[in-house]
C-alpha cells in the first residue's frame, strides 16, 4: 500500500471525506449533483461511495447499471467536480440497506451459502459480481487520471468473523483486476478485538477505523497504528456518525450540532481525516430499506423509508440548520481547499390531494391466478424460494371451524402476517380481518366462529418489512413457519401444502396452493430492478375490503 507522495497527501492535508450512499443510492440521480455542491459548501472535497451489489444485479446474471444504479456516471460526476472518491465494494456493505447490499436470491441457494465467508460457491458469485464492477472502476483510478483514490473490502467485518482466507481472496479478487496502485483497505470498530478479526494482515493493505461520536479519538488511532505497517497509519475515522438511523416507531433520532462539530474537530485539529456518516441522508425507495436486530432473532427494528439521518444536508436538500453551520464552521479552520457558493434551500410546492381509485381486491386476484403454471411443494415456500424479493405472500388454507372457536398459532413470520378468513359457501368475494401476529410479538390470533357448510378458508398476508443488514441474523428469509390451530389450547390441526401455482400479472406475483396460496407485490413501476406493479391499491367496497386495505398500510401511516 502507498501512503507516500500524492496519496500521503491526502491524508496530511486533513481532508474531510464524506460519504455518499446517500448520492448513489437513495437519491434520484437528478439530484446527485445538486447535492454534492452542497457538500462541496460544506468544505468537503471527498466522496466515499457504497456500491450495492443487490442494486446491480437484481437477478441472477442480470446486471443493472442504470438510472440510479449508473455507478460510472456518478464516479465522472465526482471527477467533474473535482471530489476524490473511497469506493466501498462489498460484496458485504452494510448501510442500512435491505441485506447489507446482498441481493435476495442468494438466500434461495442450495445448499445454502455461507455468506461473508470463504465458502467456495459464495466467493463463486462475489468473484463473477466483481468480474463486472471492478473493470468499471479501473479506469476511473486515481492513478488512470480518475477519482478513486481507495477501495474498501467487506465492512466491519471484525465484528462478524474471523475468515482470514475469506478477507485474503477478496484482496486477491480487488487486486487482479485494481492492480497495485489503489489504495485498498478496510473499515472496523476501534477496539483491539474488532481489529484482530476484521483486519488484513498483510502491509499492502490499509486499516481504517470508526467509533462513537463524542469517544476521544486519539487513543483509537494510536490502536490503530498496531494494525497498519509502520509508518502508513494515517489517522482515519471512516465513519464519523453527524446524526443516527431511526427504526419504526422510534422518536426520529437528533443529535446535537455543537457537540457533533466539537467531536469533529479533535480529530482534524491533529491533523486526522473522517468520513462524515452522513453528510446527506436521502430516501430508501422502493423496498431497500435494511432492519438490524438485538441478542435475539426476534428483536427486530425494521428502518424507516426516509433516511434523513438528521445529517447536514437534509432529505430535502436543506442546508439552513444549526449542524450544517457549526459543522462547516470547524471545517473551514482544517481544509484549506476552496468552499463553493452556499446554495438556498429548495423552493417546496404543494400538489393538492391525491385521488386513489380502487382497480381491484385481494380476493378477484385469486381468481386470476393461471392454474397452468404450477409447481409442487410440501410446505409453504419463503419469499426468495419464490423468486420475488419484495412486498407481500399471501398463503391460504382451510379449516373446520369450531363452535368453541379456533386460536391460530404461526411459530415462526419474518416479519408480519395479517391473518384473514374467508367462508366460501357464504362470504363469496368477501375476506375477514381477524388480527395480526408480528416477528417482534408473536401472539396467537383468535379466530371467529363461522357457521360454514365448507372448510374455512385462512388466509396469511406475510410482509417484508426489510432484510437484516447487520449482525448475526443476516440471513434473513421471508417466510412463515407452519401454523397451528388448536381448540381450548389443544392441538387439532397442522397446516400442509400440496401444490402451488406461480403467475405474474401486472407486477403482482401470485403463488396459488391447494393448502397455500402466495401472493406479492412491487413498487417501483417502470423500473429496471423490479417488475411493473399496480401502483394503487384497492378502495373498499365492503367493510372486510376496508379492513383489509386498512391494515395492509398500517406501517406506512
């Protein structure tokens, strides 16, 4: 690794790297330079950008590199304006975003990968993604007359494993196609333990650091050093956390400016570098928003779509707030590059009300399921088995209702089922909301007694709330576990499946079973990572529609 001359520059200068997940990932690329000119005001003159291998390639071998997935584009634009750029590869990249930058179907793979580790068939698809990223990136290095100065390997990777043979293969990957003069390095928590297993430990390969805001940052770089080859240790924070993320139904995280852009400056006044995590937070369109988890499994804190992150830029582009200030007051002492004109905040508008109109139900989509498409399978099958990533399964079967009355028990939902009943000989076209049973709170539901002269038809409306994109339970399937029905607290019924049906119409997946019916959705019309969808959903024309509809948007409310 060279830390000398042009690239030992970098660092001693005390250049303030910001990253830009947000520009590449959560923006609409309308907006990228927008917001990097915002950045560039804001004294930064370095783009640390995050590449989501789940973004690129949605499918397997499908590979997109459009819209806001263009990665080149971004990376000229950076060049344009005159910002180095940290290319954070992966293949793991954490993020907050839907399986830390893993696509979906991995999960699908049989048998099952190990992911981030040296399993031969995992590396296998790493090394084919990379065949295609990394001779994008090659010519926009630093030394070919581009931007990029450093590439990252994996994230924090101390704090998951100790594959050293898998960090090694990933060196060996970047460097066939890198070469020698890029910078590439790693990123992990400042702690001994964390260094020892997420580290590299060969001398053509840096180690970067990040902590809590407000920890003093100088014994951590002193820590630092030990892992870094004698003399190449320059001090950086490569994720120097300006706000936080916010979970469903948490208070929307702040932090304080002063303190912040005091942090901020102990570490440039000695003549360090960090990476502002964020400078600009953006939006998790579509389904990409992560999850994380606590010590258990079940512990699960889906994030919000908005990202704002309570970062210096705001989602909305805003740069007139106290962080903005007191952040760009401190950098201005270190940077002596110059600071471009302030931008103004954006002019908002105001469009009037949104009229919805119903296209159709839950229950006519059943109908239009092609009984020529058909598979087999003996249990309920999880959402990647399927081959859809995002949105919604819904899983049907039947049952003799009790007059006792029936309580229905689902060991197992990643993440939310709504539970419906349906009674075919009377409530035709008709679906029942009984309740709801959740990965955070798995309570049995209640079901009603139906006087019914046929089976009673159950339905599970399964929900994706967002991938695990950090810890041990990355591994993070969409699925039900088969339920129980029991009758005074006895066991009376398991549920089965026979055989399954899959059909596509108009962006709606459908998995129709003789004991399961699975049915999904996507958002995102008109674009190249997901299939067309019917982007408005139905309005009641019954009460058990309106329940239905009621409770299916409950988390977006």
């Amino acid at each position: 690794m060279t830390v000398s001359g042009k690239m030992g520059t970098i660092f001693r200068s005390s250049v303030v790297i910001c990253t830009t997940s947000v520009f590449f990932l959560r923006l609409w690329m309308q907006y990228w330079e927008d917001r990097l000119l915002r950045a560039k005001a804001l004294g930064l003159n370095t783009i640390q950008v995050y590449v989501p291998w789940n973004l690129h390639e949605p499918k397997p071998g499908k590979m997109v590199f459009e819209s806001i997935g263009d990665l080149v584009s971004f990376l000229k634009l950076c060049d344009k304006l005159d910002f180095l750029v940290m290319l954070r590869a992966g293949p793991y990249i954490c993020g907050e975003w839907d399986l830390g930058g893993f696509p979906a179907w991995l999960l699908s793979v049989k048998p099952r990968l190990q992911l981030r580790t040296s399993d031969p068939a995992y590396l296998k698809l790493v090394e084919r993604w990379w065949d295609v990223l990394l001779p994008k990136v090659f010519p926009l290095l630093y030394s070919n007359g581009g931007p990029v100065i450093m590439v990252q390997i994996e994230n924090e990777y101390g704090s998951y494993g100790n594959d050293k043979a898998y960090l090694r293969k990933l060196v060996s990957m970047a460097r066939g196609h890198l070469g020698d003069d890029i910078i590439v390095y790693t990123t992990d928590g400042g702690t001994k333990a964390t260094l020892e297993k997420g580290t590299v430990p060969v001398d053509d390969v840096y180690s970067a650091v990040d902590f809590t805001t407000g920890d003093d940052p100088w014994p951590i770089f002193e820590l630092q050093k030990k892992f870094n080859a004698p003399g190449r240790s320059p001090p950086l924070s490569s994720e120097f956390y300006t706000g936080w993320l916010t979970h469903w139904g948490e208070k929307i995280a702040k932090t304080d400016a002063e303190s912040t852009a005091t942090s901020l400056e102990k570490i440039l006044s000695r003549n360090g570098s960090a990476v502002l995590y964020m400078v600009h937070g953006g939006t998790n369109f579509g389904f990409y928003n992560g999850a994380n988890t606590g010590s258990e499994e079940s512990d699960y804190k889906p994030d919000l779509t908005s990202y704002d992150y309570d970062a210096p830029i705001k989602e909305s582009g805003d740069i007139d707030n106290p962080k903005f200030q007191a952040l760009q007051r401190v950098i201005k002492k270190y940077n002596v590059a110059s600071h471009s004109i302030i931008p103004s905040n954006k002019q908002r508008k105001a469009y009037g009300p949104i009229k919805m109109q119903m296209t159709t139900s839950l229950i006519d989509l059943v109908s239009m399921t092609d009984p020529a498409d058909v598979i087999i399978s003996a249990n309920p099958i999880s959402m990647e088995s399927a081959g859809q990533m995002f949105g919604f399964l819904l899983y049907e079967s039947s049952y003799i209702a009790k007059k006792s009355g029936n309580i229905l028990r689902i060991p197992k939902v990643h993440d939310r089922a709504q539970v419906f009943v349906s009674c075919l000989s009377q409530d035709v076209g008709v679906l029942r909301y009984i309740g709801t049973t959740e990965r955070w709170n798995n309570q049995p539901v209640s079901l009603p007694t139906i006087e019914c002269t046929t089976n009673t038809s159950l339905f599970i409306l399964v929900e994706n709330m967002g991938r695990v994109n950090y810890g041990p339970y990355i591994f993070d399937e969409k699925f039900f576990k088969v339920g129980y029905l029991y009758q005074n607290e006895c066991d009376i019924h398991r549920f089965k499946i026979s055989e399954s049906t899959v059909a596509r119409s108009r962006g709606l997946f459908l998995y129709y079973c003789s004991g399961y019916f699975v049915f999904g959705l996507s958002r995102w019309s008109n674009s190249p990572w997901m299939e067309d969808d019917t982007n408005s959903f139905p309005q009641p024309e019954s009460k058990a529609k309106s329940q239905f509809r009621d409770a299916t948007y409950q988390k977006e409310k």
